[in-house]
C-alpha cells in the first residue's frame, strides 16, 4: 500500500483514478482545486504524486515546479503526470518541469497501473539527480518551461471542459 495524492480538476477523471488505486489497496487522497495541492502534499506526505497538465489556477506544470522547489522529503517524490495532449516535444517539456513519467488522456487501465506499480517501485528520487537536473545537457528547467501558458486565476481561459480533458 502507498500513499497516492493525485490531483485532477474533472470530477469523473479523479473517481476512475481514485477508484483504480484504491482497488490496488492504495490511500489515495483526491485533490480537485490545484491551489491546495502544495499545502495538501505537505501534509499528506505521498509516495507518489500523479496530477493532471491542465488544470485551472495553479498547472500541472507549475504544481511540479512547486514540489521540486519544495523541502525534502516532498521535493523528492515521484510524479506521474496525465495528459490529454502528448504531442512532439510534451514528453521533455513535462519531464523537465519534473515528471518521472506521464500517462495520456483517456488513460489505459493497465498502462496507468503500470506506471504507478513502476514509480512506486522506483521510489523516492535520489538527491543528487534533483540537483543534476538544473544543469545537464537537457538544459535548465527554467528555459524549458517558460513557455508554458499559465491559465489565469479568472477569466474565460479554461479550457478543460471540452473531450481533451
Ligand atoms: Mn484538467
């Protein structure tokens, strides 16, 4: 059993998620509104972290920028993103900004579980790859991100209601 802290803005996405882990025997705790994310991981303390890219108010994005910037232990969680666009270039661009894997939109069941059982085998990120991470040959973090398109905290700019969500 670990403990599973998945954040998802769509209310049937995080029940199927949810529900899938919890019949793995995990302690998932659902986080729906990203701006709670942080602080809720804080308290939580998962094993793994999975989250959705777009979200509103606070991105996936940044929400991992967030948890790597964060204090050890939590800086040193596993996350496993969810994605409903996986195009050229999304796979560096999410695992610079700090993902061990991802996972595209509508997931396979057995690919998620996969993913989560290889993750959570994995285990905790060893110290001295968070810190390669900054200066390697992939580049700063920084630079790959930026020009990730944040979604402003009011204004029409959800776009997560549609079917990419
Ligand atoms: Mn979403």
């Amino acid at each position: 059993m670990a403990r599973i802290m998945v954040v998802e803005d769509n209310a049937l996405n995080i029940k199927l998620f949810c529900d899938l882990l919890t019949a793995h025997g995990h302690d998932t705790r659902p986080v729906v509104d990203s701006r709670e994310a942080l602080e809720t991981a804080r308290e939580f303390a998962p094993d793994l972290v999975i989250t959705d890219i777009q979200l509103p108010h606070v991105d996936g994005m940044e929400l991992m920028r967030l948890i790597r910037e964060d204090a050890a232990p939590l800086a040193r969680v596993p996350i496993m993103a969810v994605t409903a666009y996986a195009g050229e270039g999304d796979d560096e661009r999410i695992r610079n900004a700090g993902a061990q894997a991802y996972v595209s939109k509508p997931i396979s069941v057995v690919r998620f579980v996969e993913t989560v059982d290889r993750l959570l085998e994995d285990g905790p990120i060893e110290a001295d790859r968070l810190e390669d991470d900054g200066h390697d040959e992939s580049g700063p973090r920084e630079g790959a991100a930026s020009s990730q398109d944040r979604t402003p905290d009011e204004g029409p700019a959800e776009t997560d209601e549609g079917p990419l969500t």
